[in-house]
C-alpha cells in the first residue's frame, strides 16, 4: 500500500491506501503547484473509479422494486468494502479540492469542459 504525503498550504496531507488524513500544520508557507494538484487528484478520482465500477460489478444487474440496491447485496462484506473505500477516496477529492486554490478549480473546470466540448 502506497503512502503519500504532500504539502497543501500550511498542511500536510497524507493519503495511505484509501485514508486521507491531515497529518499537521508545518506553520511554513509551502505553496501547490498546479501539477501537484493535477496529479493528486487524477490519481484520487481514478481510485474512487475504480471502486465505482466495483460496486456495480458486484450490484450487476440486480435492482430493487424501486431501482435501488437490494439489501441483500448492499449488507455483504463485499459491497460494504467496496463502497467504503469508493467513499474513501471520493472524500479524500473533496478534502484537496478545499486546499486547492480557486485559480486552480477554474482552470482544471475550463480544461475539463474543453475537452468535453471537443470530442
């Protein structure tokens, strides 16, 4: 299992398996720079997809009468892993994008939406 720590700000960020925790304030000014950000959070957003599709592989085709999960499925071992750990890692994108700076959500949502609007 991989360990990363990284310095947001004042803070350091350690991201170990599929915990994210704020590991203490370096009271330095230590500044992200946009690839730090960029790689972070792809390298998040794949894991948590990577869970996504676990969960689904795991649900298949069952659906309740409502189209939800059905029970039986959603209390296995399994599904509770998978689901804690996609709940995991989809904090831990929540937790960095509050350390990002504004420039950086902007120009990441302007990259995002023009490669959506060039395919």
């Amino acid at each position: 299992m991989k360990t990363h720590t990284r310095k947001f700000g004042q803070y350091l960020v350690e991201v170990k398996g599929h915990r994210i925790s704020i590991v203490g304030n370096t009271n330095q000014k230590h500044k992200m720079t946009y690839e730090i950000y960029i790689s972070s959070i792809e390298s998040l957003e794949a894991d948590a997809k990577k869970w996504s599709y676990r969960m689904k592989e795991i649900r298949g085709g069952a659906t309740g009468p409502m189209g939800l999960t059905p029970d039986v499925i959603k209390f296995s071992p399994e599904y509770q892993n998978a689901k804690r750990c996609y709940n995991a890692f989809h904090n831990g994108v929540r937790k960095l994008n509050t350390f990002a700076p504004k420039a950086y959500l902007k120009r990441r949502a302007s990259e995002r939406r023009a490669l959506r609007f060039s395919n």
